[in-house]
C-alpha cells in the first residue's frame, strides 16, 4: 500500500472513533439528564405533632386521707334497767334530740313519787317550825321566853330548810333518772347497727353501748403530707387562703365530693416525716363513709393563661430539657424549655406561646432544621379552662 494511501485510511479511522466519542458524550448526557429528572424531590419526614395551649392552670398537693366523722358519739345508756324499745332503723339519719330507746321507766317513777313526797314532808315541817319561831319571837319581845328558846327555834328552822334543799335535790335526781330512762340522740347523724337488743338489762357501765352515730354531713378528712411540701403549703395557708379539697376514688377518676382545708397539725411525725392536716367536704347525698379511703388533692394556687404542652413532647438533652418546634416552612428547630409542675401527661413550660406547634412522634430522626410532614395529633381531652398541675 502507498504512503499516500495509508495516511488517508489512518485518518478516516481517526474521524470515525472522534465521532463515536462524541455520539458516547450526547448519550451520558441525555441519560444523565433523565435520571436526574426521574429522581424525586427530597421528601420531609412524616411527624406528629401538638399544640401549646393557655388557660388556668391549677396546682395541686396529693395525698391520701381517710374520711372521719365531723363527730361521733356512742350512745349509752345513763341508768340500769331492762331495754323496752328501740325507736331508730339501722343505717338511717337520725336528728338531734329524736327518742332512739326506752329503759324500763317504772322504778324511776316509784323513786320520783318517794322524793315527792319527803319533800311534802321536810316542807310542812318546815313551816311548822317557821310558825313556831313567829310565836317565839313575839314572846321574846314580851320577855316571856328565854332567848335560848329563841335561838334553837331559828336553829331549827335553819336545818328544816336545809332538809327541804335536800328533799329538792332528791327530787330533781329522780326525775333525771326517769328522763334518762328515754334515750335521745345527742347529734345528728347516720346511726350504725344496733348494740343491744330490747329485753336485754342495760347498764350504765356497760361498753358497748346502745348505737353509734356518726355525724357526715359535713365530713372531715384526714390526710398526711410530706414535710418537704410544707413550706409551699404554708405560703398559701398564711395568706389565710381558703385551699380548697376535692376527694377522688381509688382510681382517681371519680370526684366525690368537695370542700376546704381546715387546719394543719401542730407538729410532725418524726417516724414517717409528714404532718396531719384536715379538711372539710359536703357530704350532701352520703356517699362518704366513716375511715373511707379517698385521694385528697389540695389545690394551691390557679395561674391564669399558662401555657403547656403533652410531656411526651419534651426531650433532655445535655443542655437541659427542648422541644423539637415546627416552624412555617415545616422545618423544626431545637427550642429550649423551663418546665413547671405537671399533671395528667401536662407539664407547665416556658419559652413557647400558644398555638406554637411541638414535634409529639417521630422524633428520632430529627435533626436542627429537617423539613418535616406534621399531622395534628387528635384533639386532647383537657377540662375547659382548667389544666390541672400537681407538685412533686
């Protein structure tokens, strides 16, 4: 082959692989371009979140207690004799004053006729002898007895009427006998099971007693709280606040009644390191019991437009506690927070207002500034206008 012709060929060869290069280059382009427009668009991560809500935010003490009796009386009875009657149904209120049984009242009323009538008798000879010293002391004044006569006339008649004071105690005695022979109620109250049963003698010395009535309406509750919670309390209390009570039932759900503190204790259990407080609650429909076990909580003080949050919303870092805050371009940044008290999954914050929305779920792969797709947690249910705050 010629040189002439050889050169040609090795520059069509040249030619050739240029173009296929640069047709290689179009095609990674294009193909580059394709998959760039096939790829998505970075997508948020999907997220729950919740609100910042402002209302009374109320702050409690809890404690357990017990319900006792605002009084209790056993009633007894104050003379011997065989029980006649009941006149009171077990169970049932009964007011002050209402007859509830009957003593045998016939050697009463022998004992009130004897006193009667040694008392006739102590006063006739009494006035005899008053009469006497009337004639005695005019015929002194005529010198027609001796003074001794007169004198042991009046002396006399002093002891007569000692005698007819005596004859009058004796009497007043018997008819209290015979007014204990009906017993009554001292207070009013729900009376418990009858003690005695008519036909049994009945005692004066006896313990047991006839019924128990318990006085709950109003109620007392007794209720113990740690001394570390006392200085707070008597901030409150010293302000002659009055605190008010609510009484809830073992599961906490259920509010039974509602009332006030009445006073502290005078000292603290050095044993446990509490101290005794009691309350006062209506009772109007008696659901309250006598040493009814009950969950006191003791409200100290509401603080008006309060913000606070879920505290499953709140996270612990090195730097304290934050929020993972959702600003409105969907992107959350790292808000720090003061807390507060908290109640029922609520915790009192500071350094977010209200209506601010605060990552709830999906946490964990947040990070400062991660675009995120929020959902509203459903609604919460909250007390209108109260959330409820407890102390540690």
């Amino acid at each position: 082959m010629s040189p002439h012709r050889s050169r040609r060929l090795l520059t069509w060869l040249l030619a050739g692989v240029v173009s296929l290069a640069a047709l290689g280059w179009v095609n990674v382009e294009r193909g580059g371009q394709a998959v760039a427009q096939a790829r998505p668009a970075p997508a948020g991560v999907p997220v729950v979140t919740v609100s910042a809500v402002a209302g009374d935010f109320s702050i409690y003490l809890d404690a357990l207690g017990s319900v006792v009796p605002a009084s209790s009386v056993l009633v007894k009875s104050q003379v011997d004799g065989p029980l006649l009657k009941l006149h009171f149904q077990e169970g049932e209120l009964v007011e002050a004053g209402q007859l509830l049984a009957e003593i045998d009242p016939r050697p009463f009323q022998a004992s009130l006729l004897q006193a009667r009538g040694q008392l006739a008798r102590d006063q006739a000879l009494l006035k005899n002898a008053e009469l006497d010293l009337q004639r005695y002391s005019a015929l002194s004044a005529r010198d027609a007895v001796p003074v001794q006569l007169l004198n042991a006339q009046e002396a006399q008649v002093q002891q007569y009427r000692g005698t007819v004071e005596i004859s009058r105690g004796l009497v007043a005695q018997a008819e209290l006998q015979l007014e204990h022979a009906r017993i009554t109620a001292p207070i009013s109250g729900r009376a418990g099971l009858r003690l005695v049963d008519p036909g049994n003698l009945v005692r004066s010395g006896d313990a047991a007693g006839i019924v128990l009535i318990s006085q709950l309406q109003p109620a007392h509750v007794l209720f113990t709280l740690a001394e570390d919670q006392l200085p707070t309390l008597l901030a409150r209390h010293g302000q002659q606040a009055r605190l008010q009570v609510e009484l809830y039932d073992r599961s906490r759900r259920r509010l039974l009644a509602e009332g006030e503190l009445l006073t502290l204790d005078n000292q603290i259990d050095a044993s446990t390191g509490t101290i005794r407080l009691k309350a006062q609650v209506d009772n109007p429909e008696g659901r309250l019991f006598a040493n009814q076990f009950v969950n006191v909580r003791l409200r100290l003080d509401t603080l008006a437009n309060a913000v606070s949050i879920s505290l499953d919303a709140v996270q612990r870092g090195t730097n304290g506690p934050f929020v993972y805050l959702v600003d409105q371009e969907q992107r959350v940044r790292i808000q720090p927070v003061e807390l507060g008290p908290e109640e029922g999954g609520r915790v009192l914050v500071q350094g977010l207002q209200a209506g601010q929305q605060v990552v709830l779920d999906g946490i964990d792969r947040l990070r400062e500034g991660t675009l995120v797709i929020a959902t509203p947690a459903p609604a919460e249910r909250l007390p209108e206008g109260d959330l409820s705050a407890r102390l540690p």
